[in-house]
C-alpha cells in the first residue's frame, strides 16, 4: 500500500491552518487524487492553537471529496520523530506500506534523517513553496540548521536501538 504521510504544521489562533499547513494537507491531498496514494495520514498535535494539525488537515482533504475511511490521524505528535513514532504506535501497518513523507523542501532533509533511522521505506514530495512569504521561508531553512544538528545526533540513539 501506499501511503502519504504529511508531517504536520501549526494551526492558527482562530483554529484554521497556517498556511504551512494548508500547503501540506493540501499536496497531501492531491497526490490522492491523482492516485499516487492510496490512502493518507496526517500527523500533528495540539501546539499553541486548538484543534489538533491532523484534524485541521483532515478537514482541508475532506473538501476535496477525500473519503474519511481513505483518511489516519494522528493527534499526539509534537515533533518530527514524535509524528513517525506515534504514527508508527497509531497505524503499525503504515511500517510495511511505501510512504511518500510530505512535508516542505525545507523540512525534507530532517524528516528523510528520522525516517532512515527508524528503517521505513519512503520517498519525499514537497510542495512548491512559489507565493509564499519569502521571509519566513529562509526563516524556515536557517531554522533547520540547528534542529538538523540536533537531530543527527538524537537519532544515532534510535539507530543503536533498532
């Protein structure tokens, strides 16, 4: 089976999707579609704002007519390993499927990392970035700097282990 797995995103204080988000759920969303996937899962907690990201993002693919039983959540994850492991406690199938990881270009690298590390067989697709707010993007990628450092190291760890 194949699955898409979007890594999730903040949701705004009015409950809505940030546009990070949106942008994910929304590809995630597409590659359905386009039967690329054969089903989704949507990763990502409760943060700063109510509901939780994978219900927000749920609510983004239901729009487009995607059936809720085509549809995983998983509603705990407050990182990017915490969205593979929980997923992986949530929806232990979803260890054998091919996953396509959706997220952004930015995130990509440290998402790809944590998925070797815990031995998934997996491909990213990112969506375009084009229209978004440049500021944040390179924002974005300076941020990911430290948290990739961050990760290598916490990750070597789970590869002993494994």
């Amino acid at each position: 089976m194949r699955t898409a797995i979007m890594l999730g995103a903040a949701v705004g204080p009015n409950g809505l999707a940030s546009p990070t988000l949106e942008r994910r759920a929304k590809h995630a969303a597409a590659l359905y579609l386009d039967g690329q996937v054969d089903r989704i899962l949507l990763t990502g907690g409760i943060g700063q704002n109510p509901p939780s990201e994978a219900h927000v993002a749920a609510q983004i693919c239901y729009s487009f007519g995607i059936n809720p039983s085509n549809v995983l959540l998983e509603e705990n994850a407050q990182t990017t390993l915490e969205n593979f492991v929980c997923a992986l406690d949530q929806h232990p199938s979803i260890q054998w499927d091919q996953l396509i990881i959706v997220t952004d270009k930015y995130h990509a690298l440290r998402a790809s990392m944590t998925a070797r590390a815990l031995r998934l067989n997996y491909k990213t697709d990112c969506p375009p970035l084009k229209g978004s707010n440049r500021r944040k993007i390179i924002k974005s990628y300076l941020r990911e700097i430290p948290a990739i450092l961050f990760y290598a190291v916490k990750l070597r760890s789970i590869i002993v282990q494994r």
